[in-house]
C-alpha cells in the first residue's frame, strides 16, 4: 500500500489531521496496520523531537521511577519518530509486551482482547506541531511515549493483561442475559465501569512517592499515560492544590464518571504497583459478582461501536 500511495502522488507525512495513508486503510477496513516509515514528513520528526525535548525534565520531576526506567530501556530518539519495531526489541524481551500499529479507532472489546495477547494498539500518527499541548485523539507521543515505557515493567505488564481479560468475562456474563434489553443494560454498565477503571488508573494514576508521606501537592507521581504525555497537566495533577487526590479504592473509581476535554479535578493514588494489582483483582471480583451491573450513570458515554463489539463477542 505504501508504494502505490507513493507513486499516486500523495505527499508523504503521517500527521493526525492530515494522513492518507491512515484514510485509505480505514476506508478499506484495515485496523492492523504496518508502520510506513517512509511517509513520516520532517516536520513530523520535528514535531517528535520537540515533544520529547520538552517533556523529559518533566518527567524527571513528575514521573514515577518505573516509568523513568522504561523511557531508558526504549532509548527512543530525541531526533526520529520511533519505529514500532526498534520499540519491539527493546520491550518484547522485558515482559512479552509489544507495540502493534493500527489505523485508528480501536472498539473496546477487541482493545481489551490485544491487551490479554499482550499487544498494545499503537497510532502511529504525529500531532500537528501547531497543537503540541492537547490532542482529543491519541498519536504516537501518546501512545509510545505515554503508555509503552511502563509497559516494560513486570508487575504494570501483568496486570494490564489481567484487566485486558475481563472483557471476555463481561461478554460472556451478558451472554447469559436472554432478555435482549436488560443484556444491554447489564453489558453497558460493565463497559462503562471497565472504561472508568483503565481511565483513572492506566490513564490518569497517580502514586503515593513514598510510603507514609501524605498525597497532597507535591507528594505523589504521576504513572498514567494521560498525564505523562500531557506537558501541562503533568505539573498540574503533581503540584495544583485544585486538584483532589483520593486513595484508590475500587467502588469509588467504578462510580467516578470523568469528562476528557479539561485538566482532571479529581484523580485516585495508589501506593505502589501491588496495590494496583490487587485493585485489578478486586475488580475481576466485582465483576463476576455482578457489582458493576448497576453503577452511578453519567460519563463517559458507551458508543454503538464499542457496545456491538461486546454484543458480538457475547452471541
């Protein structure tokens, strides 16, 4: 696809609002994709090279120990876009996880089913260089520079592919439903209340720096993707006194509806990645007790596309 895009005389670039490579495979219902290397402009490497210019002394302020570790063992290139698979052989030996390029949106289900193979839907497009500070869609600094550094670590690893299985358990309790309305019911609630959970942990967690300091300003690190690619709210959730740091607990965070377009108000500090462990543990419980068949309504919103890829797994 990539030489016949070449020779049709598209130019080459990869940026998130404006790529026709991206738009070629979505329009032929490619989801997996490879990483065209070729098509990234010099203004994307720019762009990267930027974001990760400014961000690293953040990080060194901000960032939990783990996540620092990770960003070392990627050695990504302060200069070049990476390359999924130079950020392969540096993560897959680790903990068997591995970056897989995909051309956008990614419906829940088969998200949570990538991470239980442990896979990690990565976009592979650059945010314009105009709008270094907020982007409503992922892009490769989000997903390689955010997400993939903790991803070399065990006890993180392992407990995102735990949480990537609990997909099929909830498809397959809504498949047990025969009335059609209250499956959906049933399967909307759990949908929301797994998209909660990976959005205040996986997303947007925090970690106690250590242990019996208090969670006020300037006491905790950041370990979500969220706020590690984010060089505003990064510094916001660590030092703002607005910011409300409750300690993790389960039914809070399953019940805690959030909005995606401002810095968080309110965000949940676990104490370490064995307490983030046993909160997965306390939700695969939760689950198949049927607790998150009922949750507090309100956002985020559960979209056709995400409900159907449920309902399909659960038929």
């Amino acid at each position: 696809m990539t030489t016949d895009l070449a020779l049709d005389g598209i130019a080459p670039g990869l940026t998130t609002t404006r790529a026709p490579f991206i738009e070629h495979a979505q329009a032929s219902g490619q989801l997996y994709i490879g990483q065209p290397y070729e098509l990234y402009s010099e203004e994307n490497h720019r762009t990267w090279s930027r974001l990760l210019e400014r961000m690293r002394p953040r990080w060194e302020r901000y960032a939990n120990p783990r996540f620092l570790e990770g960003v070392a063992t990627l050695r990504l290139d302060p200069n070049r876009v990476p390359r999924c698979e130079d950020i392969n052989r540096f993560l897959e030996p680790r903990t068997g996880f591995s970056a897989k390029p995909v051309s956008g949106y990614v419906p829940a289900y088969l998200f949570f089913d990538c991470l239980k193979r442990r896979e990690f839907p990565t976009t592979i497009t650059v945010r314009d260089g105009a709008s270094l500070d907020y982007l409503p869609e992922p892009d490769i600094f989000h997903d390689v520079a955010g997400h993939v550094p903790m991803h070399t670590d065990r006890a993180f690893a392992d407990a995102l592919v735990r949480f990537g299985q609990f997909a099929e358990r909830a498809a397959r309790r809504a498949g047990e439903i025969t009335d059609e309305a209250e499956r959906i019911r049933v399967l909307t609630s759990n949908v929301k209340g797994l998209a909660r959970f990976f959005w205040f942990t996986v997303e947007f967690g925090l970690m106690r720096e250590s242990p019996g300091v208090p969670i006020g300003p300037g006491h905790v690190r950041a370990y979500g993707s969220g706020l590690l690619s984010s060089y505003g709210e990064l510094e916001h959730c660590v030092e703002s006194p607005q910011v409300q740091r409750v300690p993790a607990q389960t039914e809070w965070i399953l019940n805690q509806y959030f909005e995606i377009h401002h810095y968080q108000p309110l965000l949940f500090v676990i104490e370490d990645f064995e307490h983030l462990f046993y909160l997965v543990h306390d939700l695969e419980r939760r689950l198949d007790a049927g607790l998150l068949d009922n949750l507090q309504p309100g956002e985020p919103d559960v979209n056709e596309v995400d409900l159907k890829s449920f309902l399909d797994a659960a038929l």
